[in-house]
C-alpha cells in the first residue's frame, strides 16, 4: 500500500473542524453552541459568554478536574450560587455571584482531598477563590487572553455566517 497525497483541507473543512474542538471543549449540542453564536456576535463577546457558564465556573474554581466533571455535579445539585441550590449547566454566572459546593456535599468522595488540590491551583484573575473554605467570587468579567482560542473562534462565527 503505497502513501498517498494527503489533500489540504478546504476553508470550509477547517472552519468545521474549529467549530467540532470548541463545541467539544465545552460539552455543548449543536443547537446551544450556535445559540452563544448568535447571542454573542464576535470573538470576544462569545468566549466570555462561553466562559460565564457555572459548569465552565466550576471547573475554572478547581472544584473539579474537567468541564464534563464539572458539569455533572452542577446536574447533580452539589453547587450553589448565591447560596442557593443552581442544578442547570448553562446558568450564567454575573460579577459578584458567589459560587461553592453544597455543605452536605463536602462529605462525598469527589471532594475528599479537594482542598489539598486546591494548595497548588491557580484560577482564572476573574475568580476569587477561598481555598480554604472552597467557595469562590466572581470579581469581573471573564477575560480570554488565549491568543490561540481567541483565533480559533473567528472561523466558526464564518463558518456560521454561511
């Protein structure tokens, strides 16, 4: 069998490829990712609506290892915002939300040695996270200043244009 030429990707096959990795990162359906799409307009406006999401929240905080982790204890009811019991993936969080794990949470496995992890996380400059107490703030508005994603998100706004 012998190689081939391997053929370079059309403009369209990029575009979708861009789309299926960033619609992938964040866990969404088709349908809700166009939704950002058409809400947020440009590069900027879309990442940070992207970014406000609680399971993208709560995977910036550090309460769990991956967004799809994230989002199934959002589901699951073990986190709060504003002291009140937030179970949808896709609420947006605001400046000055306040954002921890449910108290009867604390005692499941998947928080154990959360606060030993904790020790050597950074979030986001957006969030204020108490380590100690494992609850964190949203002190302003998501920043993306990933050069990388911000580039890749200017495809997809064309990809859906078309």
């Amino acid at each position: 069998m012998t190689k081939g030429r391997q053929r370079q990707k059309s403009e369209y096959g990029r575009q979708l490829e861009e789309k299926q990795g960033l619609k992938e990162t964040y866990g969404l359906r088709e349908q809700q990712f166009r939704r950002y799409f058409r809400e947020g307009g440009n590069p900027d406006l879309i990442m940070k609506l992207l970014e406000q999401r609680l399971d993208n929240v709560t995977f910036r905080c550090g309460f769990a290892s991956t967004r799809k982790f994230a989002r199934q204890l959002v589901s699951h009811g073990h986190i709060q915002v504003n002291q009140k019991n937030v179970d949808l993936p896709s609420h947006r969080v605001k400046v000055g939300d306040s954002i921890r794990i449910h108290p009867g949470s604390l005692k499941i496995v998947a928080f154990q040695d959360l606060t030993l992890t904790l020790k050597k996380y950074e979030p986001p400059t957006w969030i204020e996270l108490d380590k100690t107490a494992l609850q964190a703030k949203i002190v302003k508005n998501p920043i993306v200043d990933d050069p990388i994603i911000m580039a890749s998100v200017k495809p997809i706004i064309e990809f859906y244009r078309r």
